[in-house]
C-alpha cells in the first residue's frame, strides 16, 4: 500500500457549513462537529467536494475493474455527504431524535433529486 500521507487535504467548510452545496447541512448549532475531507487507503481524497481524484479507480477504470474496490466506509465521509441533505439527517444534525425506522433500499437510489 502506498503512502498518501503527504497529500493536501483541504477544508473546504465555512462557518459550519458547505456553501457550495446547495441546501447544505448547518453545523454550527448541532451537537455534532463537521469533520474535515480525510485521504482513503487509495490516495483518493474523500469530502472535498470534488469528486475526481487521478488516484480514483473512476480515472483508470476498465473491463478488468472490480466495482467492490469503491465500497466501503473508505469512501463515504462522515458529515460531507448527499445523505446530508435528506429530511431524515437533517433532523439527526438537530438532534431531533428518530422516529421512524430508517428506510434502505437494495436498488433504488433514495437521494435521487435531494442535492
């Protein structure tokens, strides 16, 4: 495995929030904390809010690539992403306590149209 240490990482949060996304979470009266972009075991940076990495298996995908190698919690980062914008988290950044189960579906994406 190689070293990614060294990689900049920028924050891109201000104020508590992520400006450039619209409807964006509000962490500033939240008992949780935003958390800044992190450099996954494949050097692809993660919460930086760009989505494109030369490091990404997207930029060297083939035939031969085996979609599991982007699974995993290496590449969802804790409080920079979609899920954020659903009703659901908005309320867990409130604190507002569930109330309902959770709802995952197998094959549809459920934040489809949420950014």
């Amino acid at each position: 495995m190689a070293d990614h240490t060294s990689k900049e990482v920028k924050d891109v949060s201000l104020d508590g929030t992520l400006p450039h996304q619209i409807s964006s979470p509000d962490y500033k009266d939240s008992s949780r904390t935003m958390q800044k972009p992190f450099v996954n075991e494949h050097g692809v940076v993660i919460g930086d809010s760009y989505y494109n990495s030369e490091d990404s298996p997207l930029n060297q995908w083939s035939t031969d690539t085996d979609p599991s190698v982007m699974a995993g919690d290496g590449w969802v980062h804790p409080t920079n992403d979609i899920g954020w914008n659903t009703t659901e988290n908005r309320e867990l950044l409130e604190d507002v306590p569930p109330n309902r189960a959770r709802f995952k579906h197998p094959t549809l994406d459920v934040s489809k149209g949420k950014d």
